[in-house]
C-alpha cells in the first residue's frame, strides 16, 4: 500500500499532534504512578513501623504555633506604625 503524498507542513502538523498527545498520555500515567508510589510507602511504613508513621504532640504544636505566628518583619511594621 502506498502511503498518501502530504505536503511537509501537514505532515509535521500531524506528527507533533501525535507527539504532544503521547507526552500527555506519559505525564498523566507517570503523576498516577508517582502517587499511587507515595501511598504505597505511606501504607507500608504505617503497617511495619507506626512509630516512624506518627508525629509526636510536641512537634504538632510547634507546627501549628509556627503557622499561627506573626513574621518578625510584619511585627516590626506594626511597631513603626504605632
């Protein structure tokens, strides 16, 4: 069978539709594995070291107080403007 004459624009046209479709097809499998991976690892370290799996209170605290807190130079701009 002969293959059909395209002129060259269509023919790269074509060829990188294909393409971008490919790379689409790849990162969007390669996202669900690289997710499905971290779950794994979650699951697996949760179940054989539940030890490692947990946060102890005082690192939780520290956490939150840290996130609550007010940046120093925000602070220091209050001050000036008071």
């Amino acid at each position: 069978m002969k293959k059909p004459n395209l002129c060259p624009e269509i023919q790269m046209t074509l060829i990188s539709e294909v393409l971008s479709l490919n790379h689409a097809k790849l990162r969007k499998t390669k996202k669900r594995e690289f997710k499905q991976a971290i779950l794994d690892k979650l699951e697996h370290l949760q179940s054989n070291n539940p030890k490692e799996y947990s946060i102890d209170d005082h690192e939780w605290f520290n956490y939150f107080s840290h996130l609550s807190s007010i940046p120093n130079h925000i602070n220091e701009s209050i001050e000036k403007i008071k």
